[in-house]
C-alpha cells in the first residue's frame, strides 16, 4: 500500500500538538492543508486515526499504534537527509531543544543570538517542558535538564554557568511586617510561595551552611505551577504576599531594584549548572553537532 511521507508526517504533527491549528503554526501550513492530508491518510488505510471534537483532537488506538512504530523511523528519515549537510558550506536545519523554562529563561538568552549569528542557516525551535521527556519520542534532538534528571544513556555537555544558586526573597514591606528570619526554620512560621510541577510534585526547601544542610516543607497562601506560573509567584513576592525561593539570576533583577530583599543569603543552595543532553543511540543532526561545539567553546 503506497502512502505519501508527508501525509504521515502530518499525522504525527496533529496527534502530538493535539489540534490542527495547533500544529498548523508549528509547521507554518494551513490548518486546512493538514487535515486534508490526515482525512487522505485514514481515506488510504480504511482506519480512523484521529478522534476529532470541537476542543480537542486525539489519536485512536489505532492512531497511538502508528505513532508508537512511526516515530523512530520518521526520525530515522530526518536524520538521513540531515547528513546532506555534510555537503553544504555551512550547516543548515532546524534543531529542536525541550528545555525547562528557566533555560529557556536563564540559559539560551546567553547562547542563542550569538550561534544564530554565526549559523544564519540553521533555525531552532524551542518547547518548553517542566517534566522530563523522551526527546526522541517527542521529535526534539536535545533537551536541557540538570544532572539529577538525566537518563544514564544520553550524552551530557555542560552549558551555561556550571554553579547556580537558590535564592530566597521577600519584599521591604512583607520583612517590615514579618520580620526577618535568621535561620531556614523560622520559614515555618512565614508566609511562603511555593511551587508545584506538573507531576504534582513539590519539591522541600534545601538550606546549606557551613556542612549543615536543612530541609523544610514551608507553608503558604500561594502554590503556583512551575514553568509558566513563576512570574506569578514573583509579582506575589513583590506584592507582600510572602517569601519565595528561586533561582538567583531569576530574582536578581528584583534584588538590584529594591523590590525585594535578600532571604537568608548565607543559607543558599549552590548546585551545579544544566547540561545540554541528546542520544547516544542515533546519528548526531548537523545543526546539533555545530550547537554542541559552539556550546563547547562559548
């Protein structure tokens, strides 16, 4: 049975955007074009792969099935064409990262104009994702995490700062009102910010001082999700509704302009840097080699 690649490949952007539109601005088609290739490929197969709605598009059983075996060879396919880079003068394609929001926040603003720059042929697509993920199941050619959340399998390069730190901040009138605490367990009888992950984890809050290390479980009136809601999380803190940790680039902004003040800052957490991670099990994509070495040497 003859089927056309690109029908497939349709497919496969719909299912995991989980829409039409959705993946219609990811690819830069027409949402119309899209499902006229998806109603072609179920017209062609006799089978039913997309369950559609006015809210939602997911795949049937049969859809995850096809997507569960076609994804390793689409990738496969992209890989192999990747390599007629090797004949260019310069390197070209698109690198897809899934990274946390604070790489994409903290991380690449450092890095990516510079390799833009230096590579005008190559484009990159940035996902944002809070929970770790298969990069290659999800179509992505590398992700940033940090070294606890790394599969054993994937090659890891150091980007970015290799030393961060948790801060903790609260503002001028919330400290004027509360009061300063002196040691990480006084926490427990502030009003503090916590954040949550998709997972539903989250996560204590690690103090360290001169080898003694605390951890807490603080409580408050805001809990936001993790990613996306951090900047709501900020604003509160600026606001007065309590204190926040974070990470120090993060919330230096806000030191140096006095809308909030230093927490416990000789309690900070240090922990070493993210890693730019991909397979070890397939072919390295060209735009990924040059990003890699230009990480390397950045």
């Amino acid at each position: 049975m003859k089927t056309d690649l690109s029908d497939l490949e349709a497919f496969t952007h719909v299912a995991r955007a989980g829409g039409f539109r959705e993946a219609a601005r990811g690819r830069g088609v027409s949402a119309s074009a899209l499902s006229e290739a998806v109603r072609r490929l179920e017209m062609r197969l006799g089978i039913r792969l997309l369950h559609r709605s006015t809210r939602s598009v997911v795949p049937t059983e049969a859809g995850l099935r096809l997507i569960e075996r076609l994804m390793p060879a689409l990738n496969e396919v992209s890989a192999a064409l990747d390599d007629l880079n090797l004949y260019r003068d310069r390197p070209a394609g698109t690198l897809r990262l899934n990274v946390p929001t604070s790489a994409a926040r903290m991380t690449l603003p450092a890095i990516l104009p510079g390799f833009l720059a230096e590579f005008p042929d190559i484009r990159i697509e940035v996902m944002t994702d809070e929970s770790y993920v298969d990069i290659v199941a999800e179509g992505c050619d590398a992700g940033i995490r940090y070294d606890e959340r790394l599969e054993q399998d994937m090659i890891a390069v150091p980007i970015g700062p290799r030393e961060q730190r948790f801060a903790l901040g609260a503002s001028p009138a919330y400290v004027a009102q509360m009061g300063m605490p002196e040691h990480p367990r006084d926490l427990l009888d502030h009003r503090c910010i916590r954040h949550r992950f998709p997972s539903g984890n989250m996560p204590a809050w690690e103090f360290e001082r001169e080898g003694e290390t605390v951890r807490i479980t603080p409580d408050g009136p805001l809990i936001v999700q993790a990613g996306g809601g951090i900047d709501l999380g900020v604003d509160a803190a600026v606001a007065g509704v309590g204190v926040i940790a974070l990470f120090e680039q993060w919330l230096r902004p806000r030191f140096d302009s006095g809308e909030l003040v230093p927490v416990l800052e000789p309690w900070w957490l240090r922990f070493p840097g993210p890693f730019l991670y991909y397979s070890g099990r397939r072919l390295v994509p060209t735009p990924l080699r040059a990003f890699i070495d230009y990480v390397r040497r950045s």
